[in-house]
C-alpha cells in the first residue's frame, strides 16, 4: 500500500501534469475565481479571431491562474500560448509545458522574443509594458492585446505609440462594459 507522503506526491504530480478542467464558460461575462477580466464563451471565441493560431507563440504575460488562457489553449483550434507568472505562480489551468516563472515582477521572460503575439491582462503596472518593448519589440512580435479596466487604459495607450491601435468596448464581444480590449498591430 502507497504511503500517505507517496499518495500526496503523486496528487501534486497530478496537478501539475493534468491540471484541473477550467469551468464551462456560459453566453454571458461572469466572474470567475481567478480572473480578473469577465469571461464567457464568445468572449473566448473572439480572442481566437484576434491571435495568431498555432503554431505562432502567443506569451500571455501575468496569467494569474491561468484561466483565459486555458480556455484559448482549448477547444477545435487550441492556440500555442505559453502564461507567465511571478514566482510563486499561482498559476491553476496551465500545464507545465504552458507556463513559464520568472523571478520578480521587475524580470521578464525572454520567450517574448520568440512570441508572435503577447497579452496583458489586467497588467498591474505600466512599465512591465515598456520594459517588454523596450527588450523584445524588436523580435517577432506582431500583435500585443492588452485587456483591462476602461478606466486604466489612458495609463497605457502611450506604450504604443508607433503602433497601430484598434480598441473594442468588450460588451461588444462578450466581455463586460466596463472592460476594453485593444489590439495593437505593428
Ligand atoms: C492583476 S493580476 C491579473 C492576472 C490575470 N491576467 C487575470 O486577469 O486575472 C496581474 C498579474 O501579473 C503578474 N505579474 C506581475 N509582474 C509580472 C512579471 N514581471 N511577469 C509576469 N507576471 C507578472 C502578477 O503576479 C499578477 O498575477
């Protein structure tokens, strides 16, 4: 018989190899634990029109749990999108093989310069947007979607001058209306 440390190790395992399934999302934005931005299920199926489908790496930045993005890494199309969190990750929905961690708030994961796409949701603060461009615009990156608090985005529509910017109330595409997307394409 297992002992109870084998038993707890090989739950672990299990959670990080097969993480949970993410809820089912419905027709209408609601709140889920762990995400801050509203989701539901056209919501997610208009993320898929704006991303670069697989194999084009997407690097969603800030992934917190995870769960956008599982839903995104889901479904008939999944996308290639690798979620990066700050140690220690509370990172729920991604395999490991989905995720990366760095060290800080103030580093950065080079990835993104393999990354055709990357993605801030709910980003706490400006400068992590700068500091990514100021590093890695000059690699692949083509697309960066920034999704957030209406309220917040007149802090952030300066990281992209030089770029051009589409920005969509969500509640037009599923979201919340308090919420916006904005598509930056260089
Ligand atoms: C407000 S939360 C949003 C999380 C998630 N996108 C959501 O919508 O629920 C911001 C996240 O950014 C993460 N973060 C902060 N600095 C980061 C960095 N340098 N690299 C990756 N993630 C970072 C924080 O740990 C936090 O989980």
């Amino acid at each position: 018989m297992a002992s109870l440390d084998d038993e707890t190790h090989r739950k672990h395992e299990k959670s990080v190899e097969e993480p949970p399934r993410p809820p089912v999302l419905t027709a209408k934005p609601a709140v889920y634990s762990g995400c801050c931005l509203g989701l539901s299920a056209p919501l997610i199926t208009h993320f898929h029109t704006l991303l670069p489908p697989s194999p084009s790496l997407v690097l969603s930045v800030g992934s917190g749990f995870g769960l956008l993005e599982a839903h995104l890494n889901a479904g008939p199309s999944p996308l290639n999108i690798v979620g990066v969190e700050v140690e220690p990750s509370p990172n729920v929905y991604l395999p490991v093989s989905s995720h990366r961690i760095v060290h800080g708030s103030r580093f950065l994961e080079p990835l993104a310069g393999e990354a055709t796409a990357w993605l801030f949701v709910y980003p706490r603060r400006v400068g992590l947007v700068q500091e990514y461009l100021a590093e890695y615009s000059e690699g692949s990156v083509e697309k960066i979607i920034w999704a957030g608090p209406k309220a917040d985005w007149d802090d952030y529509v300066g990281c992209f001058s030089g770029w051009d910017v589409i920005i969509q109330s969500t509640d037009e595409v599923g979201g919340r209306p308090w919420e916006l997307i904005a598509v930056a394409s260089k």
